[in-house]
C-alpha cells in the first residue's frame, strides 16, 4: 500500500472516530434539550419525535418561577456566587505558590509539586470527612464561606499545576533581563509575569468555576438552607410526581453555562489540559 493510500485511509478512519465520538458526546444533550421542550405526554409516550414538531418553554418558566418547589432560580444565584468566589481565591492563592515553587528553587519543591497532585489520587471522601468535622466545629455548615473553603482546598492542587505549565513556558531570562533594568518584585509580576501568564491565569479562573459550579457532593453534605444548583436538581427525584419536562429544564440550565464556556474557550481549556499532561 502506498503511502498518500496508507495517509488517505489513517485521515478517514480519525474522522469516523471523531464523528462517533462527537454523536455519543452530543446525542444525550439533545435528548435532554429535546425533553425540555415538550409536553409532559409527548416525554412519556413511546412515539417521542426526533424532529420536535413544536417548541414549549413552559418548563424553563415553571422552574424559574420563585416560589417553585425546587428553587433553581434562587440556586443558580448561589452557584454563580460560590464559583466566582471559589475562582477568584484560588488564583489568589495558586499564582504566588506556583511562582515560589516553580522560579524561587525552594528547597523539596518537587516533593512539593508531587505530593499537590497525588491527592487526586485518593478519594474524595477521604478529605472531606475531615473537612466537615471542622466545619461543624467551626460553625461554617451551611454558610458560603464554609463552602469556599473546601472548594478552594480541592482545585488549588490542579490550579498550581496548571500555572506552573504556563510559567514555565515564560524564559526566565526575560526576568532576569527586568532586574538588571532595575524593576522591583511588584513591577516584575505587574508589568511582565501576570501580563505574559494572562491566558494561563483565564485557564485557572475558568476551570475552577466550572469545577465549582458542577461539584456536588461538597455542597450536599455542607449546606442546608443554601440552595446549590446541583444538590437542588437532585430534589426532583425526591417528589412524588416527577415532572420530566422540567428536570430536563432544569438540568440545561444547569448544563448551559459548562457548555458555553467550553465552547467559546476550547482552546485556552485544551492549552491548560496539555499543560498539566505534559507537566
């Protein structure tokens, strides 16, 4: 077989497979749009349409609704605010640990780095049991920063290994070359490191917000009256009547804000992903 034959075939067959993968990716979430959009009797009959004959958008009003037995309205409110805070605080913390792990050559810094990313390798219970226990103690259940805390303890490991790719893609030279002109500690991060690590410091806000807006077993043993998005979809099973239609509703909106960013943002997600693999 010659090889353009050989090439041609190779090119064919990764389009197949990133066809299958793209349909068995995507399928289920038509299926969910398409269930949100239809009568409760449409959803439960047999003969349910591929193709929607009509578009409904009762079920997206009746859980926005306030009032409504499960508050999605009130949780997305809460969800946004703890993963906007989550995002925010583990930068805070991440950008000055991967600098002094990465650039100041701290004595055990590697056993350092290398410990951070074998907690992933345990189970999570197994940190938050004790977390919890403190919390109670502390009286932080069923409060936002007592949420924040765990949050932020989980995705600051990943977030320092994320920036460390994308600091070590910056050459020191050119911070050695700032302070020979003179630049203080505050101008060097200001004007060169955080202007050069921008992407790679957008890659840890936005992978941190998705991480928090979509945990769920967190916010399930550590809130109460707090309404979070995930913990308030799981409410549906729980009643006695299960409105499909709006489950569905509510599970795209939940969806909805993962699947935009990762869209608009592919490529700053797939940058910070090979980063961390590559690291």
């Amino acid at each position: 077989m010659s090889m353009s034959r050989q090439r041609r075939w190779e090119q064919i067959f990764t389009y197949v497979g990133a066809a299958v993968v793209f349909l068995l990716i995507v399928f289920p979430m038509y299926g969910l749009v398409l269930t949100s959009i239809q009568e409760e009797d449409d959803i439960r009959s047999p003969d349910l349409d591929l193709i929607p004959r009509y578009i409904l958008t009762d079920h997206y009003r009746e859980v926005l609704r306030e009032g409504h037995i499960v508050p999605i309205r009130e949780a997305m409110g809460n969800s946004l605010m703890v993963s906007v805070a989550t995002a925010v605080i583990t930068l805070l913390f991440a950008f000055p640990a991967t600098y002094a792990l990465t650039r100041l050559k701290l004595w055990g810094s590697k056993a350092i780095l290398g410990a951070l990313m074998s907690i992933y390798l345990f189970p999570v219970m197994l940190f938050v049991a004790p977390l919890y226990v403190k919390a109670v103690q502390f009286g932080l259940i069923d409060t936002y920063i007592g949420l924040i805390i765990p949050y932020v303890a989980f995705s600051l490991p990943f977030s320092i290994w994320l920036l460390k790719g994308f600091l070590e893609g910056i050459p020191v030279e050119i911070e050695e070359a700032a302070h020979l002109d003179g630049c203080t500690p505050w101008q060097l991060f200001a004007h060169i490191v955080i202007p050069l690590m921008r992407p790679g410091i957008f890659a840890v806000m936005l992978m941190v917000f998705i991480l928090a807006w979509t945990e769920f077993l967190t916010p399930l043993l550590f809130t109460r009256d707090i309404k979070i998005l995930t913990v308030q979809l799981g409410l549906y099973r729980s009643t006695f009547d299960i409105k499909i239609g709006q489950m569905a509703a509510a599970a795209v909106l939940t969806a909805l804000p993962v699947v935009l960013l990762t869209a608009f943002f592919q490529r700053i997600i797939t940058q910070a992903i090979t980063a961390v693999v590559d690291k």
